[in-house]
C-alpha cells in the first residue's frame, strides 16, 4: 500500500515542478521572421527575403531593431524595400554595410502592432558564388508597447539557408494526413498592419497552403467572426479585394483536405482614406510667462482617429504631440519673443493630414523687481540688495564698476573683473535677498538683475541701479582736493603760460634795446664825425676860395651863401641828432 502513496507524492512534485519551471511566465512574446526559411537558387540567380515580427499575446510592441547579416562572398545587396511596412518611422532606415550587415531600427505608432506578421522590410541579393548562403538576424530587440518599453523578444533568432548553385535533391516522405488543416496565417502587402490603419483601398492578401490542401474558401466582409462556405473556390492562396469603402473590413479563409474543411482564419483589414477635418490651434495665455507657450490643439477623424500631431514654428524644426485626453495641452519649447507663424499638422492613423496656421506672439519672461539695495556703501562694507521673482526660480546679479571716473580709475580697482554675476535663489514666497560676499573698493557701481527659470528662459535685465562705494578719510580728503583741483588746474596752466610768455618777450625786449642803444651810439657817434668833417671841408673850402681871391673879402651873396650853408649844416645835424635820440 505504500507503492501508490510514493507514486501519487512523485507525480505531484513532478506536476509542481513541470508547472513551475515548463509554463512561461512572460504572456508577452514576440518574435522576428524570416520567409522563405530556405531555398535553392542558380548561381546567376536572386533571392528576396522578407523580414517580419509576430507577437503572440494581446500587448502589441511599438519599437524594434535588429541586423541581417549576409555573405558577402556569396551574395550583393541590390535592393531593400519598405513598402507595405507595418513602421511608421525610421530611426535606423535600413541599409547595407560593406561588412554584409543590414541595419534597421523602427517605430510603430500606437496602438502598436499585434498579429502573426507584421512586415519590416524585404531585401533582394545576387547571386555571385556556389555554396550555401546563412542569412541571419543579430543583436535584435522588440519593445512592447506598455509604458515601459520591455523587451518581449523571446524566441530564437531565425535564420535562412540557400544553397546556391547544384544541390542534391533532398529525399521526402510524404506526410500522411491525419486532421483538419489549421488555420492558415492571412498575411497582406498592402494592409500589413490588422491592428492598425491604412490609406489603401484596395486589399491585397496572400496564405500558403498545406501540401495535403484541396480546396479553400475565403470571403471578405465587414462581419469579424464570418464563416466562408463550405464551397471551394480552387486551390487559391492570394486575393485582391476592388476598392473598398472607408472602416473596417475582415478576410476570413478556410482551407480544406482529404479529412474536411479546416479552421478559420481571420484578417483585418483597416481603410481609411478622408484626412482629418476641423484642425484648431488657440494658444492659452498665461499670467505668468514662463518663456514656454502652451496651445490647445484638436481635430476630427471619424475613421481611424487622431494619431499625432505636428507642429513647427517659423519653418523650424518639427515636434511631435499626442493628445490622450481633451484637456492635453502642447506646450513648445523655450521661445524667444518674437512673433511666429504656428504650422500644425494632423495626422490620422492611416497617415492622412490637414494643416492649420495661426500667427502669435511669445511674451518675454517677467523682469525681477529690486525693491531694496544700498544705495551708498563705505570702503569694506557689503552689498545687500532684496526684491521680487518668480517662486522657487533663481535670480541672477550682475554689477559693474564705472568706467567714467577719472578719480576712480586712478586710485580704485574692482575685486576681479570690471564684470561680475552671481545667483540667488528665489524662496517660495517669490521674494530674494542677495549679500555680496567680498566687500568692494572705493568707486561707482551700477547693480542689475534677471529671472532665470528652471526649464532655461530667463528674462531680460533690469534697469541698472546706481551703487556709490565710498572711500576712507585720507582718500576723501585727496578726492576733495582733486575734484577742486582738477577743474582750476587748466587756468593755472593758462595762467603759467601766459607770465612764461610775458617774461619771455620782455627778456627778448630788453636785449634788443640793448642792441639798438649800442648801434643808435655808434651812429650817433658816425653822423657826428660825418658833420664835423663836412663843417671843416666846407671851412677849408672857403679858405681855399680867399686865398684864390689873393685876400680879396667875399661878396655879400658869397658870404650869404656859405652862412647858409653852415647854417644848413647846423640843421641837418640837429634833426640827425635829433632822430637817432628817438630812436
């Protein structure tokens, strides 16, 4: 009786650990696919392979990336394709390397991607060698689309094999047919996203069939549970729909065998073509700029709705807004003020836009208000200033030494630099106190402020105000005597120069005078000497003329003649006389 009872107690631990170590404990699995697995190809040949992702759980993914490496001995890359992707966006486009890596990295927009293939890319290779050809993907990831951004690949990385050039036919043995086909995989080129939205209206599907299939029905409808008719319509393994109406449209195929008609698989297929309608954008005003701008952005879509929006300003570079209730509101980045052309773009989930314009202008960030400061300091003591700001923000200060001072240049120095900053904090009151923590030297400062936010606005400067550092006795005493001197130095000068010059014109006066006495003496001298040799050749002239006369007196008119003369002399020699004593 105790065989049974170890038995039972090995089955139940051997359930428990089965239980515990066997059944996954992550419902979120996706996984990469690469179709067709293998293949056979002449060596003049090509081979196209399309690159997907599956998830198996109801959590779609919103992100992947990944590397598809290739042999570049064997095969080129001659084309990569990204039509009828399920990624809206391209962080990493695929492309080739010359070391035989295609590299891809892309996005899905929500609600993300859910389903059995959801198509990346497809690329296509020459043939250029004989031997087999791996193609596999590395360093891959895919990211649920929860909030977290998890990693949810779970399976093995696939991988394809081509042989290229002869190969040996590989030896089969027909399967025996024992159950119902499965329910095929409906996969499509144009609609490639079921969970998702597209502009295409006309559908193209496509499923691979079962070696053992003899029929299949299919029908494309609006109903999501529809079963075809137990009626094949020929071994068909793809169809294209006419255009269909704008919403949601289902495929829906059945495959049958040698046994019956197998399960059914469901496709859905999401049309939207009409944009989004009735686009607004209202910028909100606020009583507080904050050097940011905040806008209420809405728009219609009845199909597919609003996916994102795009907005840009002045043409520059494009944000990206998702609005998850009514009351979202987009606020841009830090705007200088200015005016601004506002371009938004509404975007639908299956990619069809409007625009809408508006024109605004960005306020400027508040300027802090100085409410106190010390208008006069002594030499050694320290600046206090206080005033208002924005709450919880910061306050820069900035003080500058006049420059305009002759007195201040010469004999007082700023503590480092003619410029200096320094921050305060702003307490949750909006007031702030600032105290300078070096004293300054003798001069004239002038003290300006600004609010610096923390998102990295700020405003302008404030208005400087003027700060007079004073100096100690002995230098006020010289200042005074400078501040009286310097205006009065100018007429000293005038004054020197002008007694300079007076002194130096009378030195000048006075030696020439001494010249001129002395040439004035000479020619006196010369003009008497000339007289009295002109009086005493006119003397012996007239002796001369007595005796030629042999004693005979002089007529009257003779004798009148020479006392004229002589007088003339006499005259001529006064008024030389005279003339050289004005001199």
């Amino acid at each position: 009786m105790t065989l049974p009872s170890f038995n039972i107690r090995i089955f139940s631990v051997t359930l428990f650990l089965c239980i515990f170590f066997i059944v996954p404990k992550n419902t979120n699995a996706a996984s990469f696919q690469i179709s067709p697995t293998t293949g056979n190809v002449s060596n003049s040949g090509s081979i196209t392979l399309t690159v997907s992702l599956a998830t198996s759980s109801s959590v779609p993914v919103n992100a992947f990336s990944g590397r598809l490496n290739f042999p570049t001995e064997l095969v080129s890359n001659t084309n990569i394709s990204v039509s009828g992707s399920i990624a809206n966006f391209w962080t990493v486009q695929p492309s080739v390397s010359s070391d035989g890596v295609i590299r891809f990295e892309g996005i899905v927009l929500n609600p993300g991607f859910s389903g059995s293939s959801g198509k990346l890319f497809t690329a296509t290779f020459k043939t250029e060698g004989t031997g087999t050809a791996n193609f596999n993907l590395t360093s891959a990831s895919i990211l649920a689309n929860d909030g977290l951004g998890t990693n949810v690949l779970t399976a093995t990385l696939p991988t394809s094999v081509f042989t290229i050039g002869n190969a040996a036919p590989v030896a089969t043995t027909p399967a025996t047919t024992s159950s119902t086909p499965i329910a095929p995989e409906i996969m499509s080129s144009s609609h490639p996203n079921p969970n998702g939205w597209h502009k295409e209206t006309v559908a193209d599907l496509y499923w691979d069939l079962p070696e053992d299939a003899n029929g299949v029905s299919f029908v494309l409808d609006k109903n999501p549970g529809t079963i075809p008719a137990k009626v094949s319509k020929g071994l068909v393994s793809s169809y294209k729909s006419e255009p269909l109406e704008d919403g949601v449209w289902y495929m829906h195929v059945m495959i049958k065998n040698s046994v019956g008609w197998g399960s059914v698989a469901h496709y859905r297929v999401g049309v939207d073509t009409v944009a989004p309608e009735s686009v607004s954008i209202t910028h909100v005003h606020e009583e507080i700029p904050m050097g940011t701008s905040k806008f209420d952005i809405s728009a219609e879509d009845i199909t597919s709705g609003i996916a994102y929006y795009e907005i840009s300003f002045d043409a520059g570079d494009t944000e990206i807004f998702k609005k998850y209730s009514e009351t979202d509101l987009f606020e841009s980045k830090i705007l200088p003020p200015k005016r601004y052309l506002v371009v938004v773009n509404a975007y639908d989930f299956a990619g069809n836009t409007t625009p809408a314009i508006m024109y605004f202008t960005a306020m400027p960030v508040n300027q802090p208000v100085i409410t106190e400061y010390s208008k006069e300091l002594n030499s050694g003591e320290y600046l206090t200033l206080s005033g208002t700001g924005y709450e919880n923000q910061n306050v820069r200060v900035r003080f500058e030494k006049s420059k305009t001072s002759f007195f201040y240049k010469i004999f007082a120095h700023t503590r480092s630099a003619a410029l200096n900053e320094e921050v305060t904090k702003v307490d949750k009151d909006g007031n702030f106190s600032f105290k300078n923590d070096e004293s300054w030297n003798a001069g004239i400062y002038y003290v300006t402020v600004r609010n610096e936010l923390s998102n990295g606005a700020f405003s302008e400067y404030t208005t400087p105000v003027q700060i007079t550092v004073e100096s100690g006795a002995f230098v006020r005493f010289i200042e005074s005597s400078l501040r009286f001197l310097i205006p009065v130095i100018p007429f000293l000068l005038a004054i020197i120069l002008i007694l300079f010059a007076g002194l130096f014109i009378l030195r000048f006066f006075k030696k020439y005078r001494r010249i001129l006495s002395k040439q004035v003496r000479e020619a006196e001298g010369v003009a008497d000497e000339s007289m009295r040799l002109i009086d005493s050749e006119v003397l012996d002239e007239i002796n001369l003329l007595k005796k030629v006369r042999s004693g005979e007196p002089l007529s009257e008119r003779e004798q009148a003649f020479l006392t004229k003369l002589r007088g003339d002399l006499g005259v001529a020699n006064s008024i030389i006389q005279k003339e050289i004593k004005d001199i």
